[in-house]
C-alpha cells in the first residue's frame, strides 16, 4: 500500500475546529478515491459513500430541497446500509464535477454541521464542463480546496523501500552542503532515473514496485494518457474539442526545441493564441500540465514580475511525458544514453518535482539570450536555478550573478548528474536533491 502525503493534511482538517467541507481536486487517477476512502475509513465510526459516475442515480438525492435532513433521507432511503451520526460519519462525494446540485449542498452541511463532507473530482472548474448539466454557483467560501498531485519523488522512494532515516542522511549533505556518501548518491541516482520513466501515478507506481515490467508500466501509462484524450474528445466544448487535442499532442514538441518557449505555430500552421489560449487553459485546468511563466526581471515577488502570455508548458507526471515519446525512450534513460533530448526530458522531471510540492514555475529568458531554466524563491531570496543532464555551462546565470545591482540575485543552485559541492555563489547539487528545495 502506497503511503501518501496528504494523510496529514486530511488528519490536520478534521482536526481542525469548525472545518468546512473539503473538495479535493486533481487530475484522473492521481489517487484521490483511494486516499480519501482510507482516511474516512480510518478516522471515522460510519463512512457513507457515492460515485456519481458509477452510480448517476445518487444524483437524485440533491435534487429539490437543500435541507441537509432531507438530503440525509434520501441517501439511506437508497442506500439502507447507510448510517448518519453527527460527529461520527464522513460522507463522501466522488467525482462531484458530475452532479452540481451535490457541490452546492455543500454550504448546507457546512451551516448544519453535524457530518464532515469531502467531495472529490478530476474537472472541477474546467472551461465546459457543467455544460447542459444544470451548473449551479459554487458555495464560496464554503469550502476548503485541496490540489492532489500524482506521488512526488519522496512519495515514489517510500514506496521503493527507503526510509525516512536514509532520506534524512541525503537532506543532511544539502543543509551542511557535503559530498553524498558515493554509496547513497549511486542508488539515488538510479531512483531519480526510474522514477523519470515510471512517474507518480499511484497505478503505474505500484506495477512498477510489483513487477519491475517496463512493458506493462508504458502500456499502463499509455492507458492513462488515452483517457486524458478521451475526457478531451466527451468533456470539452465542442467548438474546442480539436485545438485541447492539438495542443496536448504539441507538448514533446515544445520540449524539443532549444527555446523552449511554447510556440502556437508549432501546434498547426499559421495558429494564434486568440485561437488557442482556452485549450491550453483547459488542459492545465484538468491538472495534466502546468505553465513555467517567464520573468520580467529576476526580482521578487515572482507573481508579480511574470509575464501571462509567454510561457513554458510542462507535463506534471514525468512518466506520462516520457510515455509519449516514441518506443525506447525507457530504456535510453534508464541507460543514460539521452542524446539532444536529455535537456527536455530533465526540465520537465524537475518542473514535475517543483509542481508537486506546490510551487509556481518561472524562467527567465531575455532576446539578448540570457536564460535561465527556472527562478525560485527559496530561503527568502529570488534563486536561479539551472538543470544540467550530464554537462553543460551555466553562462546567463554567471552573467545574471556578476550584474547583482541589475537583476537581484546572488544565488544559483546548479541541478545536475553531479555530487553536492559549493563553487562560490553557485549550489552544485544532484538532481535527486531538488525535492528538498522546499523552503520559501
């Protein structure tokens, strides 16, 4: 059983006096039914359960009144197993998206009190979806949200045996930035590679702990990307179905160039973003990619500096990106033979790690050439950081650090196929350290 990290965020809002409903949002298959089912099941006397994808009829019960009684009536009229303590039963609502009337009763349970609620769904809030079902207003401020990855890298090293204790020797080396022992820097090593091809999927995770077979993991990925693409094709406005497609299918094009900004014209001929910037919202509304917006300057808040309409676009699972490169690209990686494309392949593995732990992504680029892959705040200060697959010169951000008056920054962290080591201003670490990169 996989063990995940929003287990204590879960504890930590029941725990917490007067909460309101939860909604947990991510993309499909990223594990919410699961984790959810398991801490009602934990930490509640009665859990009472519905999928409104399963089981559509169950939409009938927040039809009509809101009262949360009559609700409650209707739910154990269709499901007689079904037990109703306050203080003591957490009802579930799964893939809420499908039943609007449900969503909104959540200020209802909310105002009564008696019963803790937590909705789940894949599409919440995504252009279209809702349409002709009836959509109904959102009870703002009614609700706690909650963002639900895939697992993280740390997540994907518990569920390959390592134990916090070895994890912990690993943040050591950062913190007092000395040498990984060669030991522990070979085997994580060869965890960050695995986890590049097999990714976060709590599915595809676990047939890769059971089996090692690289063959079911790629067609298990596959899968997943299809459905993604079939959700396109049945949940997005018609006028818009083709260009969320186009777009998705452009991402490892995007990657492969050296300016890695996202270019329309790379999606079809003579394309424009008046024609396409909703798809491309679309697709990061599902959770299945997320924007790197390039910088104004490197100056914080980075919010505030970022530009809205120039933009890198990234997969948040790495091993859903690798699956949609062509058959082989497993195994080049997992044997370090990466060629011209290693420079996408390890941007996008770091822009997954950095989306995973909350982050919002920035670069820097200047048409004088200046670039620099990504821009953090990180111990308080705007940090550049730079991400190297094997070797590679860090020009733009020496450039940046020697104009400190100009740009801001007096930091960079150097992510490569390197041990940990300080030449000056510049961090070198391993790219399996960037998971420890989490304090803002």
């Amino acid at each position: 059983m996989l063990k995940r990290k929003i287990e204590d965020t879960l504890k930590a809002w029941k725990e917490e006096a007067g909460h309101k409903p939860l909604v947990v949002k991510g993309c499909r298959q990223c594990g919410k039914t699961f984790s959810v089912r398991k801490f009602a099941k934990d930490n509640y006397a009665n859990t009472v359960y519905l999928n409104f994808i399963e089981e559509p009829h169950y939409m009938l019960a927040f039809e009509g009144s809101k009262k949360v009684d009559d609700i409650t009536m209707n739910i154990t009229a269709m499901m007689p197993d079904a037990v109703f303590e306050e203080g003591k039963t957490c009802l579930v609502l799964d893939e809420v998206q499908d039943c609007p009337a449900a969503r909104s009763a959540l200020k209802f349970f909310q105002i009564d009190g008696r019963y803790d609620v937590i909705a789940t769904g894949s599409l919440l809030g995504v252009k279209g979806y809702g349409e002709g079902k009836g959509y109904s207003s959102v009870p703002v401020g009614y609700e706690t949200h909650l963002n639900m990855y895939p697992l993280d890298f740390e997540e994907f090293l518990w569920a390959c045996g390592m134990t916090q204790e070895i994890i912990s020797r690993i943040r050591a080396c950062l913190d007092t930035e000395q040498p990984v022992p060669e030991a522990l820097h070979q085997r994580f090593r060869q965890l960050l590679l695995q986890y590049t091809v097999v990714g976060g999927m709590p599915d595809i995770v676990s047939l890769f702990v059971d089996s090692r077979d690289m063959g079911k993991v790629l067609a298990g990925q596959r899968s997943i990307v299809a459905s993604y693409e079939e959700d396109m094709i049945k949940y997005a406005p018609d006028r818009d179905k083709p260009r969320i497609r186009e777009c998705f299918e452009s991402i490892p094009r995007q990657l492969g160039k050296e300016n890695k900004k996202f270019q329309y014209s790379l999606i079809r001929k003579g394309a424009k973003a008046s024609q396409y910037a909703g798809s491309i919202q679309w697709i990061e509304d599902a959770g299945i990619v997320c924007r790197c917006r390039n910088l104004n300057i490197t100056e914080l808040p980075l919010d505030g500096n970022a530009m809205e309409d120039v933009f890198k676009m990234y997969m948040v699972d790495t091993g859903l990106f690798i699956s949609m490169l062509e058959d082989g690209t497993q195994f080049d990686i997992l044997q370090g033979k990466l060629y011209g494309y290693k420079g996408a392949i390890f941007e996008n593995l770091i822009a997954d790690i950095f989306a995973k732990m909350g982050r919002r992504l920035y670069y820097f680029r200047k048409d004088s050439g200046l670039e620099v892959d990504f821009v953090m705040r990180y111990q308080g200060e705007c940090v550049l950081v730079e991400v190297k697959a094997q070797s590679g010169n860090v020009k733009s951000s020496k450039t940046i650090l020697a104009h400190p008056e100009k740009y801001h920054v007096n930091r960079l962290v150097k992510l490569g196929d390197y041990n940990v080591c300080r030449q000056e201003k510049m961090l070198v670490l391993p790219l399996y350290m960037a998971f420890l990169l989490r304090e803002l």
